[in-house]
C-alpha cells in the first residue's frame, strides 16, 4: 500500500488499470508501472492475434485446396 500524506489511512494500489480511471492520485513512479503493465499487455494482445490470424489463413488455404 502507497501512503497518501494527505488520508488518515494507507490507500490500496490496484493491481490493474481500468480503462478511463482517474490518475490524478497516482505517481510518476504508478503511472511509470502502469505504462509498462499495459505495453506488456498490448504485445500479449498482438501476439494472441498473430496466432489467430496464421490459424485463420491456414483453414483458409487448406479449405481452398480442398475444394480444388
């Protein structure tokens, strides 16, 4: 937990991003995380949809021979 100077209480830090949250509590340092947690998670997206697109054009070339 991150200590907030200005809460009679430690703040939780979430372990995720949510899409059009407030970052105005957060730090150079969170937003720094959050930057790194979120290319990671859109070079994951992009490698799910490389593999999806190599299946998909694999069914596709072998139902085209099929038919030939």
């Amino acid at each position: 937990m991150a200590l907030d100077p200005f809460a009679d209480e430690p703040r939780q830090i979430m372990s995720g991003h949510e899409i059009g949250q407030d970052l105005s509590m957060l730090s150079i340092d969170e937003l720094d995380e959050r930057v790194e947690m979120l290319e990671q998670e859109i070079a994951r997206l992009k490698e799910a949809r490389a593999r999806k697109e190599n299946s998909r054009a694999a069914a596709s070339a072998f139902f085209k021979l099929s038919q030939g």
